[in-house]
C-alpha cells in the first residue's frame, strides 16, 4: 500500500506543478500558456484546470468567449466537487447562461457549493442557494433535494479517442 501511494505522489507531483503554472500564467495574463497548461490536465480529468478553462471561455480570456463551452468545463469540474465549478455552474443555471435555465439544477449545484466549500465562496453560495430557493415551488425543492442527497463526485476529464 505504501508503494501505490509513493507512486500517486510521484505522479501528482508533475500535475500540481502544471497546474500552478497555468495559474501563474493566467494572473499575469499570458492566457496562451495558461490554456496550453491548463488543457492538458483537462484532459486528464484535472478539476482545477477544468474549472480554470471554464473560466477562460466564460470572460473570453485568450480564447473567443462561449458561455456553452464554459458550462461544460464548469460541469466537468463540478462533478468531481470542485467547489468554484459548482458555484459556477449553479449561478449560470439561475440566469440559463450557456444551459438552458433550470432552478432545480441551479439549487443542486449551489447547495453542493456551499456543502464543499468555505470562506467567501460557501457565503456566496450560501447567499445565491437561499435566493434561488424563493423562487422555487416545493416539487422543484424536493428534486433538487433528491439530487443533492444522490450526488457523489465522478471522474469527468475529456478522453481521446484511439488513433
């Protein structure tokens, strides 16, 4: 057991120092680095990249700006409990920014925003969850209170297809 685990942290190694990079790059607006080290851990299934390409492709951040290509990158983050995807992708499922509009979804993503997260990120959460709720009639809560019980965080990176 010792051995597998010495080897995931090898493995993780290399990833984690990509994915700082791409932060680094994408705070000091070198969006084309960024994208180039932040796709190929999405592709791998990295949450945190996934959520950073979200993001690009929301602001239009060296990439042309396509709410419905941030929604899937929010979605795939999301479904592996990457705190800001969710957040993400609840708020675009209030206004139907990118997905079609869609409360029940919004409450889900949002609630499992503020379960996985803290600080200011689980107030926001916190803060769009309970304003989404009054807007909800009491079928469309106890869906969204179905899902959020069925949740459990699922592998969701992109797979290449065999040449």
């Amino acid at each position: 057991m010792a051995g597998l685990l010495g080897i995931l942290v090898v493995a993780a190694g290399p990833a984690f120092a990509d994915y700082q990079q791409g932060l680094a790059a994408f705070g000091n607006g070198e969006f084309s680095e960024a994208i180039e080290e932040f796709r190929a851990l999405a592709e791998q299934g990295h949450p945190g990249a996934q959520f950073m390409l979200g993001v690009m492709h929301f602001n239009g951040s060296g990439v042309p700006q396509d709410n419905r290509v941030a929604a899937i990158f929010f979605y795939q983050a999301a479904q592996q409990g990457e705190a800001g995807a969710q957040l993400a992708l609840g708020s675009i499922f209030i206004r139907g920014v990118g997905v079609f509009q869609d409360l029940v979804q919004a409450e889900t993503w949002l609630s499992l925003a503020a379960i996985n997260s803290t600080g200011e990120l689980q107030s926001q959460a916190v803060a769009l969850r309970d304003a989404t709720k009054r807007l909800m009639t009491d079928d469309q809560m106890a869906e969204a209170e179905r899902l959020i019980l069925a949740w459990r965080p699922t592998l969701a990176g992109l797979v290449r297809a065999a040449p």
